[in-house]
C-alpha cells in the first residue's frame, strides 16, 4: 500500500496535470483527433480535478498574462513556482516533467509512457517504479483548440503483479457525496451564531469551487453518536474524504463564518504577512458583510458590503463578484453542504 500511495503521489507530483469543473455540465465539443492533441502542453502547477494546458507557444510567448489568467480561474494552485510540461509525440508515447517557473530548470526527472484517445477521453499509462508497478490516468477532455487542451480527471488505476487498484474513481465519489447529503437532510433550526470573538459558537467553511461544506463549532459536549461514522467525520471538520474531487485537501479554501443576528456576517481570516517561516502567531483579519437565507427556497446569499475585498478573502471566494449565491443541499445543527449557484 505505501509503494501505491508513494506512487500516486511521484506520478502526479513528476509527470501529469489535467483539468477542471467537478459537477459542472462539460461543454459540448467534437470529439478531437489524435494529431490535434500532439505537441507539448504547458500546466501551471500539479494536477488537480481540473487542468488547463496550454499550447508551448503560447506559453513562451505570453506567459506572464497566462499565470495571472490562471491564478484567478484555477481554484487553488498548492505550487504556483511550478509548471508541467506534457509532451503527445506522434508515436503515441508521452513524456512529462516539472520545471521551475523562474528559473525554468528541471524540477525532478522526466517520466514516460504511452498516451491514446479513446471515446473522448485522454489516457496516460506508465511504468513507475522498477517493481513493474504502472499507473493509468483517464482524462474527459472537455475542451480543446490549438491553443489550449482542458483535461478533467476521472479515473486513476495502480496496477501491480497482476491486481488493479482503483485510487481514484470519480463517478462513485460523487455517488458518495449524494448519499451523505440524503442522509443529513435539510432542517430548518436557526444557524445565527451569538460570539464574535469565535470562541464558542461559529461556523468552518470548506470551500471547494462547487462545494461548500460548513461544520459548526458550538461550545458543548452533544453526544453525536447517533450519526452514522461518515457525518461524525464530517461534523469534526474533516471533509477531504467525501467530496468529488482529485487532492481535495489541496483544493480547497478555507474561512470561518458567524452568521449573527440582523441578516451580518462576519468572516474571520488569516493575515498573510503577519507570520514568516515555522515561528509566529498569523494575525487574524475580520470582513464584514450581509447575508440573507431563504429556508423555503434553501438558498443562501452571501454580500460583500466594504468595496475593498482583502486577498486572502478573495482566495477563499473568487469568483469575482461581491454578491455570493447558493443553493443549500443539507443542513442539520452541525453541518451544511451548499452548492454554488
């Protein structure tokens, strides 16, 4: 198990990167053909659910408007001094390799395989380790042109004297997380929370692009029990193992909420520059703004009332508006799950 996951990670981490949407509808697009893929294509980043590649041309010659593009549509990018270079060859071989942004060095060595289109989709296959252990990851393509190649991960498959191991399999993540959200239902019991110091009573929002899940923290000792294991996980914060995506603990944003009295929110964050290296306390920074719930329809909105956003609030909701809708999926006294509207 742990060549598996060691696996998994030097294979993500050294060769691949690919796309970007988890429940959204891909767009429609004529299946592409083989020799529209080949060439080489440039990711900032690693991979994550979705990836965006663009043309190496295009990366050489406007890079700098590429990065800023991306760092506002790419939902969390865990290394933005990195970029992949995945080169299609017209034998139908692969190689891929993490350089260093400034410096555009070699960041580890390059890995090879073998890549084919089938059905739509992008399937990258290789030889890992010396124990013959090979690794397949499957690719929706949903979008393609001559400049830029959208890549949605679906599937991941280690395969090792003879078994196959599905790491990854989004399809019945998200079966996973309906059943989770049947299971929690929707109630209709107040989420106003009373302390603005966060102390005692307030919310932890997970953002994940499409998914928000919220877990309360309120200052008493409830017996849970009666929740199934997966919503105990759920109510002590740990969400990573329940929702559709790739390496969702690396794609997500993540804030605290106190939903008060009088229709105010006050969102609580982590001052950047107010800690350096392992040694010091961050600063935390409050924003203000309204928000308005509407139980009958299960909707929530969230406003942004200072014209001023500050960035590390913008990085847990950017998508560039100061008005915030969603759809509100469960709800009990612990836990929300919204979706974005």
């Amino acid at each position: 198990m742990k060549v598996i996951k060691l696996l998994r990670i030097l294979f993500s981490i050294v060769i691949l990167s690919l796309v970007w949407s988890c429940n959204k509808k891909p767009e429609t697009k004529p299946t592409p053909k083989a020799q529209n893929l080949t060439g080489v294509w440039i990711l900032s980043g690693l991979l994550q659910t979705n990836n965006s590649f663009h043309a190496e041309k295009n990366w050489k010659s406007d890079r700098v408007a590429i990065l800023k593009r991306d760092s506002t549509e790419i939902f969390y990018n865990q290394r933005p001094d990195l970029y992949t270079k995945l080169e299609l060859k017209s034998n139908h071989q692969f190689t891929g390799q993490i350089f260093d942004i400034k410096s555009d060095s070699a960041f580890d060595k390059a890995v090879s395989g073998m890549w084919k289109l089938e059905n739509n989709q992008l399937k990258l296959s290789a030889k890992a380790t010396k124990e013959q252990v090979s690794l397949e990851q499957i690719f929706d393509i949903t979008d393609y042109n001559d400049t830029i190649l959208k890549l949605k991960i679906v599937k991941e498959i280690t395969s090792e004297t003879g078994k196959s191991n599905p790491n990854y399999d989004l399809a019945n993540l998200q079966k996973k997380f309906d059943n989770i959200i049947k299971e929690i239902g929707i109630n209709q019991n107040d989420l106003t929370t009373k302390d603005l110091e966060y102390n005692s009573d307030f919310w932890t929002v997970n953002n994940f692009n499409d998914y928000q899940v919220l877990n309360r923290h309120i200052g008493q000792d409830e017996d849970i029990s009666k929740y199934s294991q997966d919503l105990q996980n759920l109510i002590y914060g740990y969400p990573w193992d329940y929702v559709p995506y790739y390496e969702p603990i690396f794609e997500n944003r993540s804030g605290r909420f106190t939903f008060l009295p009088n229709s105010k929110v006050d969102i609580e964050y982590q001052i950047d520059s107010s800690a350096s290296g392992w040694c010091g306390t961050p600063a935390q920074g409050h924003y203000s703004g309204t928000y308005h719930y509407d139980s009958a329809k299960k909707l929530m909105e969230i406003s942004f009332t200072d014209p001023k956003i500050p960035d590390e609030v913008q990085r847990t909701f950017p998508y560039g508006n100061k008005a915030q809708k969603y759809q509100i999926l469960a709800k009990n006294d612990y836990l929300m799950i919204w979706k974005k509207i």
